[in-house]
C-alpha cells in the first residue's frame, strides 16, 4: 500500500517526470494520408521502431491520438495508404489534461484504465504539450519510486528504532505525511488514522498557538525546543516535550519533529520535590533534634557533674569521714549516676556518627596499654558474678594507628555485654592477635552466656533494638551499645562479625586495618583512666611547691552555683584559694581585677560565653600567660576552646581527681623559676 508520505515525496519528482515522460508529439490534422501522417509521425525517420504518438487536431482542438500502431495496423489490412484517412486510425478514447490539474503521480495512474493507453496533457493556455503513454510513465515511474522507496525504507526503518514519536510535515502542503509507531503508540491511533487526523486531534487546544509559532520558528532554519499538551485518542492529555527540525528535500520544506511524553517525568518531578520538602522538613528536625539533644547533654551533664563530684569527695572522704552503710549508698548513687552518664553519652555519640560530626582522634596506641585501661571499668562488674574475667593479646603486635577512645569505648561495650548475658561462675575472654600479611588486627571477645539465635543477628545492631524488646525481658538496656560499636569500627574502616549458639555462648570478631606508624609517638588516654585516690592528689605542706601562706588563687567561673560549690570545696581541702565568678562578664571583670594564678571556665554561661571570655582575657597584657582550664558538656568543643586561648579541655561530668592533676600540672609549668 503506498503511503501518503509516498505520494507526497513523489510530487517532487512530478515536474522532472512529466518532463521525461510527455512526449513532444507532431500536431496531425484530419484526412491527410497515411504517407503524410507517416512521415509527421517519424518525424523524417524511416524506421517503424523509432515511430512515435502524433496527436490528431481539428480547429486547433485536440480530437485523438495517431499511434504507430494504427498506422501499422492500417497497413496490414491492405488498405491503400495514400486512401487511409486518419480519422479512421483514431481507435483509443480520447483524454486530456492540464499539467495544473496533475497533484500526484498517484493522480495521473488514476486516468489509466484497460481502454486507455495515452493522455494529453495540455499547457494552461491550451496548447498541446505531449502524450503520456502507459508504455513511458511506467518504466520512469520505477526507476523514480525505486529510488524513493529505497531512501524512505532507510528513514523508516531508522525512526521506527526511536523511542520519541516522529512526525514529518510538509510546510508548504500543511499535511502530516509520516509517523513512526512510537508516535501512534503515544496517542493510541492507528497509523491510518493519525495520518489522516486532523491537528486538534492529538494536540491539545492550549498548545495550537504555540504549535504554530514553534513551526514558524522552525521554518526560519532554527532548531527549536518546546513543552506542549497533547492528547489520546480517548482525549485524555500528557505532558509533552517537542523538538524539531526543518530539512529541505527536492525543493521542498519537511518538518521532522520528535516528541517524548514527559508526563511520567513531570509526576516524578513533583513527587521529589515534594520528597525535597520533606527531606528539608526532616532535616530541619534532625538539626533541632541533634540541638535538643546537645543542650540536654550540657543540661543533664552540669547536675551530673554535681551527682558523681560529690559523691566521689564523699567516698574519699574529702569531707568527713563515712561509715560502710552510707560509703555503700554514696557507691550506689555514683554506680546510677555513672549509668546515666554513660547512656547520655551513647546517645549523643550515636547521633553525632549519624549526623557525620564525630570525627576520629587517631594515634599511635599501644595496645597493652590500651587493653589494662579496660580492666578496671569491667573488672567489678565481673567479680560481682563470679565470672573470670582473662585478656590474651599477642606480644608481637606494634602500635596501631586508631581513635584510643573509641576502641576502648567498644571493647568495654562489647566485654561488659558478654559480662552481662553470661551466668554466675562463667568466663569472659578478651583476645587480641594480628595477621601481618593480610594488615589485619582482630580483637575477639568471646563468653559462656545465653548464646544468640542466627535469626536475630540481623538485629544486633541495630540502634534502640533489642533482640528481646519485652516488657518483661530478664536483661536490661538501651540497645545502643552495639550500633555504636558497629558505627565506630565502621568509621575505622574494619567490620563487625558475630557467631553463637544458643545456651553455649557468643563469640564478637573485630577486624581492624593494621596501620603502624613507628615516627608517631603514643598519645595518652584522657583523663578516664586516672584511678587514684583523691586524697593522693590533696597537696600538702610537705609534697606541694606551694605552702600555706602562698595558697594560689584560682577563679572558677560557672553559672551553675552547685557545681562551682563543689569545685571550690574540693579546691579549698586541697589548700587552693578560690574566687567565683557567675557569668561571661564577671570572670572577665574579677581576671583583671585580682589576677589569678589559674583559671577554671565553664563554656556555657549567660552575658558571655566562655569562649569569647577567654579571647578577652588573652587580649589582657597580665593574663596573656595565665593557665586557663575550659569546662564543657561537649565532646566536640575541644578545638574551639584550644583556639580561644584555653590551655587545657575537661569534658564533664569532670573528675575532681582528674581535674586537680591538671590544675598542678599548669602550676608548675607556669611557676616562675
């Protein structure tokens, strides 16, 4: 079946054809002899092969057609030429044309019939411009659509691989003469049918003018990009985005357009940014969480501070001496302060992983070292069930470049967890080794406890999930212990395996890169795994560089009256003098004025913040040197406050033991020799 497209790309070739095919034929005029119609029609030639059409004329009309075949035909029936009319010759109906009337190849085809062998085809004035025969038109019609069929295949066959619909205008006819399957597809019209759509059709009424301007545009040379509405068959509407082109074929002008439903587009569009505001309402609540959770760290920290200083001082007896039932209460209250303290800080070093703000502090650690300062956190929980409690390290490994904190805050999670879930009288095995070509080091803590079923490994660590989340459960805890520890060996860059049996025991693998640095040195352990006795740090008259009557002045400046109380108490028994200051201001005021030997600052107080406190007395010629100790509730402060001037950076809840040790340190160092 030949397309519209086809008859449409054949008008180009209309003109050249018609002028291939149009015979330039002698004019006849009726009763002349057969001799003279011969010698009109060879036109001087003798040979019958090379006679042609004469068209036959009377009064300058055209009246028929005198073929060589007549004249053939007249011949054999022994009919004297010279007698045989011409009139008598004419045998084929007579059909005439104008060249103005032909609009296709498909037009002129049309006119052929079984009776018709020839057409006269005649100029706008009139005139005849020739015969077109059956035998001429069709050979030159081949070879012309042959070679269009040849091109077009090549055409179809390249945009029916497109995706996009494609559309092929003719400019100057108006028409849609091809579309490709995608295009039909799109709009839910046969072939047959969208060629022969009309425009409103399959592009909706809101997109005409803009259509129409996108063609102007088109028809200019330029490339053009638009977004139109277009419509189904069934006159729902889709999104479309339009692209086109103008190209020039046999002096006529195509527009090739491709079209792509973005409709599907459009809706995701809209859902992401309704996910986008979503995602910014939610982030705008995690900032506000994170900073809830910061300010009631520092809140529940400050009166923490308060909780476990005194009741350190107290079973020291710094301030009186203690019988055992209340040394017994005193250690309980400070066992449940010291929990509470632990699950803030799990949650707020959890949301700091989560948040990406905990960074690591790696250093070249010795992992002896590292392991004895364990002992002590999980030693007591041990002895209290009975429970041996047995560490193995190789002696072969070197230091490791890792984040001491950390890895003991999970070793501790990991041995207290096995201490926890393992039966009176059982065991706890903290064992360490290396494999130096694989770079790896792996720290094992196995135990005898209740064992984990392997369908709920996947829960382990998972934050705030516990594997028996019931009411009743036999074991307490927050679930956090083991999502952190997954967290920060993550952040190492090793990985967390677990493998158990029930009622046999659990067996948790660390594996860490083995990194070693011998040029780094070791950095010590903060001030946690300072364990002796308050009383050893008190100075006295025989161990301390100061006496008596040359007490050192220290200002200790915190808006929370209880804790700087307790400093001040704990400063006084251990022979410091003290002053107080309650804000920002005062401390700077009460620096200048009585120019301590040392300062304590809180980071968090009103009027000023300790930060911008410490940065105006630095600007103050006498206290340029002054040792300057910074108090915070958070963990991430400590570089703000070593940049603001401070010498030294306690985190609280802060260890008065800890906290003195640091405070002789500076003395000496600042002491004048």
């Amino acid at each position: 079946m030949r397309s519209q497209f086809l008859s449409a790309k054949s008008f180009n070739y209309l003109s050249s054809v018609l002028d291939e095919v149009i015979e330039v034929c002698p004019l006849v005029a009726p009763n002349v002899s057969v001799a003279e119609a011969i010698t009109l029609v060879c036109q001087g030639k003798t040979e019958q092969s090379h006679i042609l059409n004469a068209v036959v004329v009377e009064n300058s009309i055209p009246i028929g057609v005198l073929t060589s075949g007549d004249i053939v035909r007249q011949i054999a029936a022994g009919k004297k030429i010279e007698f045989v009319r011409v009139a008598d010759a004419l045998t084929q109906p007579l059909v005439t044309l104008m060249r103005s009337q032909i609009k296709s190849i498909d037009y002129i085809l049309d006119k052929f019939d079984n009776q018709l062998d020839s057409l006269i085809v005649l100029s706008q004035n009139g005139d005849v411009e020739g015969i077109i025969t059956k035998a001429n038109i069709i050979p030159a019609l081949k070879n012309t659509l042959l070679e269009q069929e040849s091109s077009i295949g090549m055409m179809r066959r390249i945009i029916e691989t497109v995706s996009d619909g494609v559309f092929i205008y003719d400019l100057e006819a108006g028409l849609l003469v091809e579309a490709n399957s995608s295009a039909c597809k799109m709009h839910g019209f046969t072939y047959e049918e969208l060629l022969k759509a009309c425009i409103s059709k399959y592009i909706h009424q809101n997109s005409h003018y803009v259509l129409e301007n996108f063609f102007k545009t088109l028809e200019l040379g330029c490339e053009s990009f638009i977004e139109a509405t277009g419509l189904h068959k069934d006159g729902s509407a889709f999104d479309g985005e339009v692209r086109g082109t103008v190209v020039n074929y046999n002096y006529r002008k195509f527009a090739i357009i491709a079209v792509r439903d973005i409709s599907n587009r459009r809706r995701l569009e809209t859902a992401l940014s309704k996910l986008g505001k979503i995602n910014s309402e939610l982030a705008c609540a995690t900032r506000m969480k994170d900073e809830f959770l910061a300010n009631m760290g520092h809140e529940l920290r400050t009166p923490l501070n308060a909780i476990l200083g005194l009741s350190e001082g107290l079973i020291d007896e710094v301030y009186a001496p203690l019988v055992e039932k209340q040394k017994k209460a005193i250690s309980n209250i400070q066992n449940c302060g010291q929990n509470l303290l632990d699950l803030i800080n799990d949650i707020l070093d959890l949301t700091k992983i989560e948040s990406g703000d905990l960074k690591l502090d790696k250093s070249l650690v010795d992992i002896n070292t590292l392991c004895n300062s364990i002992c002590p956190f999980v030693k007591q929980l041990a002895c209290k069930k009975n429970i041996t409690l047995t560490f193995t390290i190789a002696p072969t490994i070197d230091k490791v470049w890792i984040d001491a904190l950390r890895i003991r805050q999970v070793l501790i999670n990991l041995l207290s967890n096995g201490i926890k879930f393992t039966a009176n009288g059982g065991t706890v095995e903290l064992v360490v080794n290396v494999d130096k070509e694989a770079k790896k080091i792996y720290f094992r803590v196995f135990d005898t406890g209740i064992g984990i079923d392997a369908k709920n490994f996947n829960k382990l660590f998972q934050p705030f999930v516990q594997i028996d989340a019931s009411l009743s459960r036999s074991y307490s805890g927050t679930g956090l212990g083991l999502a952190l520890v997954k967290k920060i060996i993550d952040m190492h860059g090793g990985n967390v395996t677990v493998s158990s049996e029930v009622g046999k025991g659990s067996c948790f693998t660390c594996t860490l890169p083995l990194i070693t640095a011998p040029q780094l040195n070791y950095s010590d352990f903060t001030h946690q795994s300072t364990y002796q006795s308050i009383k050893s740090f008190i100075l006295t008259e025989e161990n301390s560089n100061y006496n008596s009557i040359n007490k050192p002045l220290i200002l200790v400046a915190d808006d929370n009256i209880t804790n700087a109380e307790l400093i001040c108490e704990f400063l006084t028994v251990c022979g410091y003098q003290f002053t107080i200051a309650r804000d920002g201001l005062e401390a700077v005021e009460f620096a200048i004025e009585q120019n301590p030997q040392l300062i304590v600052i809180d980071v968090q107080m009103p009027k000023l913040d300790g930060l911008a406190a410490i940065g105006r007395m630095r600007e103050v010629p006498d206290l340029s040197q002054t040792p300057i100790i910074a108090l915070t509730a958070l963990s991430e402060g400590k570089n703000k406050c070593i940049e603001a001037g401070a010498d030294e950076f306690i985190l609280k809840p802060v260890s008065l033991k800890y906290l003195n040790s640091v405070i002789q340190k500076l003395l000496t160092r600042n002491q004048k020799p």
